[in-house]
C-alpha cells in the first residue's frame, strides 16, 4: 500500500476509547518500535490530547512510559502540572543545561513526561541533533515505551529532525483533514525519513 493511501485511511467506526485501543494494539504487535514518533498533519491541542492518552494507556497496561513534548512553538495545555513541581523544560537539555532527571515530570505510576517550559519562534534552529539523540537513547535504555510529539508539519519541519531518532511512525490526523493535497505533501516528506509508518490515528473522532 502507498504511503498516501495509509494516512488517508479511517474508520469513522470506532469512539475515542476504541481508537485509543486499537492504536496500542497496533503498537504492541510491532515489538521492535518502541520510541513512537507522533507526526501531526495540523496544529491542533486536540491531537496533542489524543497522543497524551495514548501514552498514557500504555502505562495503566504496566508498560513504563515516558511522554516527551518537543513542540517549541507552544505551550502545552493537555496536562496539569502541580505548582509545586520543580523540572526544568526540555529546551535547557538542548542547550546542555539540565541533566535527564531534571527533565522529567512523574505523572502516575509508570507515567512520566518532559514538555517545556518556553516558546520559541525559530524553533528548528534549536533543536541540537546531538543532545536530541543522546536523549532519546537514554529514554529508550530507561523505559518501555517513548513517544514523542512534535509541531505538526503544517508548520515547520522540527517533525523531520526529530523523526531521525525514533524507531517507527503514527501519522496523526482529523477526520476530513487536512486537504489530500496537503496530505500528500506531508506522505512525501515522510517517506525521505526512511523510517516504518505503523499507522494512522485519528484525533477528532467522539468520545
């Protein structure tokens, strides 16, 4: 099947919970991806939602996860965070001041996050390519399960720097958008990671 064809696909079928479940099943059947890469088609809080679920319905399952928010452009406004938690965000990693364990964020049991604190308009300038791979290989030797969400490709090309590190690719997506044109673009850009697409998920299906 063509790469377009698998991110146009849907199944208007399922409820937000079922799709939820059928992407982590998906998930568990490809046993060599376990840092997952979220490609966003648009920007959107409600796909950033979706993604946190889904990572957050492999730790109820017992699998130790970590949710790792490297969208530079925005805050992230799906999780609450007590006033009282001290971490730093993830953009002092890249510019080498923070340890790992300063970044993380314990959310529940066998749940952690990293996201960060600040916003930047020149986001792709920086992500340091080195510090973003030792990272995500320490991550991977540390937990069961890595998922990473990025600015969707609407908006810059972060998602292709960051694709490099992972080990597989959940196209995300609204029902009926975007246009196939723009979905098209994006299967193009894609295809250059030369990294597996294990699916499609669709964010803006009911509850």
């Amino acid at each position: 099947m063509k790469l377009l064809d698998k991110i146009t696909q849907k199944d208007v079928n399922l409820n937000r919970s079922e799709e939820i479940r059928r992407v982590r099943t998906l998930l568990l059947q490809n046993e060599e991806v376990k840092v997952v890469h979220f490609i966003n088609s648009i920007p959107s809080q409600s796909i950033s939602k979706v993604i946190l679920d889904v990572a957050k319905s492999f730790s109820i399952i017992g699998k130790k996860t970590v949710f790792v928010n490297i969208n530079l452009l925005q805050k992230f406004e799906n999780m609450t965070i007590d006033e009282e938690t001290v971490f730093n965000g993830i953009e002092k990693y890249l510019f080498n001041q923070s340890t790992l364990n300063q970044l993380l964020i314990h959310q529940s049991e066998n749940f952690d996050v990293i996201t960060n604190k600040d916003t930047f308009d020149n986001s792709t300038d920086l992500l340091n390519e080195k510090q973003l791979e030792v990272l995500i290989n320490n991550l991977k030797n540390n937990y069961d399960y890595v998922f990473l969400a990025t600015p969707s490709l609407s908006e810059c090309y972060d998602a292709l720097i960051v694709g490099k590190f992972c080990d597989g690719i959940l196209y995300v997506k609204e029902d009926r958008r975007p246009s196939k044109s723009v979905l098209s673009k994006h299967a193009s850009l894609i295809k250059e990671l030369n990294k597996p697409l294990v699916g499609l998920l669709i964010s803006n299906i009911e509850v």
